[in-house]
C-alpha cells in the first residue's frame, strides 16, 4: 500500500500535466466546463501510462520498493493484460463513486465511503491464497518482489 501512496503523488504530475494539456486543447475556461470529458481523458492518459510501465514490468513507484507485476507465469506482461489489469484495478474506486452517484451523497461522504472501501478491498487481499490483490487474480497477474524474481529469458 505504500508503494500505491507513492503512486499517487507521482501521478499527480501526469495528471496536472494532462490536465493542463486538455485545457489548452479545449479552451476549457471554468474547471467544471466538460469536466466528463477532461475525465475521460484523463481516464485514457492513466490507461496508457499504467499499461505502457506494466507492459515493462514496474512503474517508477514500483522500482522504488522493488515490485514487479508479471503474469501467473512469471513473463512480463502483454499489452492486451496489463490493459486488462489496469481495467480491473478500477475495483478500487468504481463501487464507492457509483454508490455516491446513484445516492446523490456529498462529497465527504463519498471519501469516508471510499476509504473505507479502500481498506476492505486491501484487507480481503489477505483472503486470497497468495495474498494478491483480487484485480491481479482476475487479470491473470501478479505482483512479485523483484530483488528475488529471476529475468525469464525471452524465446528466440
């Protein structure tokens, strides 16, 4: 979970960075004006930054606490799944923010509901048999400590 905190300040980066982009792109003069669609970009542009590092094998947070996502396997991970995963890791947030959605909830309410949703998807990772993640289970993947993970050589 640390390494997912980390994650989330360095992503702050991209997303003012695409943010910023989408603004000038679109004229957007109001932050609330197309806000969906500023959503969806930004939706596309985290799609792309988690697949691409996944794909490689760890994103900057990840090496820094030396994780590394590889497939059931132990192979780096295709496009096509680390797509998937990305998909899949939406479990986190997508409960919770369609809940608020449907019920109408303020705000804070929505971020108690969330981080207690955040805490129970983290703990029912305990439930698994090796204690993945249930997104990483259901993509096909898992997270693996890279200091003891051998390189498996490529077919030639």
């Amino acid at each position: 979970m640390a390494c997912w905190l980390y994650e989330g300040m360095l992503l702050f980066g991209v997303v003012f960075i695409a943010g910023y982009l989408f603004s000038a792109l679109t004229q957007t003069r109001h932050a609330l004006d197309n806000r969906h669609l500023q959503q969806a970009f930004l939706f596309v542009v985290l799609g792309v930054y988690f697949t691409w590092f996944w794909h490689k094998g760890q994103t900057l947070a990840m090496k820094t606490w030396h994780i590394r996502v590889v497939d059931r396997q132990g192979r780096p991970l295709t496009q096509a799944r680390a797509l998937l995963r990305y998909l899949l890791s939406w479990s986190w947030f997508l409960p919770p923010l369609a809940l608020r959605e449907a019920m109408g909830w303020p705000a804070l309410e929505a971020v108690v509901l969330l981080g207690g949703w955040i805490a129970i998807w983290a703990v029912l990772a305990r439930f698994h048999p090796d204690r993945q993640f249930w997104h990483d289970a259901w993509a096909g993947t898992r997270l693996v400590d890279s200091r003891l993970a051998r390189p498996i050589a490529k077919a030639a």
